[in-house]
C-alpha cells in the first residue's frame, strides 16, 4: 500500500466514523470507519518503513565504472 492510499483510507475511515450522522439498519459506519482508519494508519507506517529501508539499500550500494577502449589512449 502507498502513501498516498493509506492517507485516503484514514480520511475515509474518519469521515465515516465523524461525519455521518445517517445509521443504516444492519450496518455500523462508526466500526467500519475505525476499521478503516486503523488500517490506514497501519498501512502508512509499513510504507513508510520500507520506504526507509530502501533508500538506506540505495546509500549503501557500491558504484563501479569500467571503461572499454577500442583504441590506446594517447
């Protein structure tokens, strides 16, 4: 999960649980906004491990350059 879509489904669990005032029959919006926002929080903090542990893969990468020459260089 991306950045971006754990933030949508914390906005959209916290618009369920306080914004809706409307209560469906057989449906509680109040659990299933907490349910969304507890995955979206869930889902924004392992993004932003890997995140940090790619970018720490990426630092620690040793460069080689190699150069071929078709002729002697003078």
């Amino acid at each position: 999960m991306t950045i971006g879509g754990s933030i949508a489904l914390l906005i959209i669990g916290a618009i369920m649980r306080f914004g809706i005032t409307w209560k469906p029959s057989h449906v509680d919006l109040h659990a299933i906004g907490v349910i969304l926002m507890v995955a979206g929080g869930v889902g924004l903090i392992l993004s932003i491990v890997f995140l940090a542990i790619r970018r720490r893969d990426r630092a620690s990468a040793d460069v080689y350059e190699e150069r071929h020459y078709t002729e002697r260089p003078s």
